[in-house]
C-alpha cells in the first residue's frame, strides 16, 4: 500500500502474519521495513526523565516509542532482535566483511539500522558497477 508516497507492507515471517503494516524505509539488495508503535503516554512534564531519542509528540502529552526493524532480501523476510542483535546481524551481513566486523565490534546499534542497511546497499551496488 502506498499512502503520502510512503510503501507499506503488511509483515509476514517465516508464514506468520505479524498483523501490522511497515514502512519501507530503504530500498536496494537489502530492504529495510520500519514499524514504531507509541507503546506508553506520559504526563508532558515527565519528558525530561525520558531518553531524547525515544521521544514522541502526541496529543495528549509525550510518548514512549518501541521501534521494530524487518530486513528482506529476495523473498525472505526477518524480524531483527535486539537480544542478540550483534549476532544476529553480522551472520545476515557476513557477505561484507566490514559491516559485519563493525557489528559484532559493538560500533553498530539496534537503532542505527537504517545506516547499516544504507551502507551496505551503497557497497554491494559499488561492488556491482565495479564488475
């Protein structure tokens, strides 16, 4: 579904609806669908004892915000955990060394998917032109 010139597509892992649409939010050999949900509204004056990055406007004050990430490569889509995102992602990124590197060296974050999957999009198309 396209709605103000934003992709959004209904999440399905491994056969399981997830019943949630996600936004794409970069495109190329890897994708990557965002899905950020207000998870808990607080009194407008709390907003300093909350982290700066986690912070939503709404209407009724301030809100926590819980991001999930999905990554799709051909057909397959995965669901990113941060539990064991270190892990988790440098397996999925194993084809480029230096992001996978990065990763299990704890210099790339949960919320810094957005920039992994661009840099790692911008490497394999440089690797492909370079063909």
């Amino acid at each position: 579904m396209r709605l103000y010139g934003v992709y959004y597509e209904h999440m399905v892992v491994q056969g399981k609806r997830k019943h949630l649409l996600a936004a794409r939010v970069a495109h190329g050999p890897v994708e990557l669908f965002n899905y950020t949900e207000i998870t808990q509204v607080l009194p407008t004056g709390l907003v300093s004892a909350v982290v700066a990055g986690a912070i939503l406007a709404g209407t009724g004050g301030e809100g926590l915000a819980e991001r999930r990430w999905y990554l799709r490569r051909g057909t397959e889509l995965v669901q990113v955990k941060r539990d064991n995102f270190a892990a988790q992602m440098s397996e999925y990124f194993k084809d480029d060394p230096a992001t996978a590197t990065a990763l299990l060296n704890k210099q790339l974050h949960y919320p810094d998917m957005l920039a992994i999957v661009q840099g790692y999009n911008a490497n394999r198309l440089a690797a492909g032109a370079a063909k």
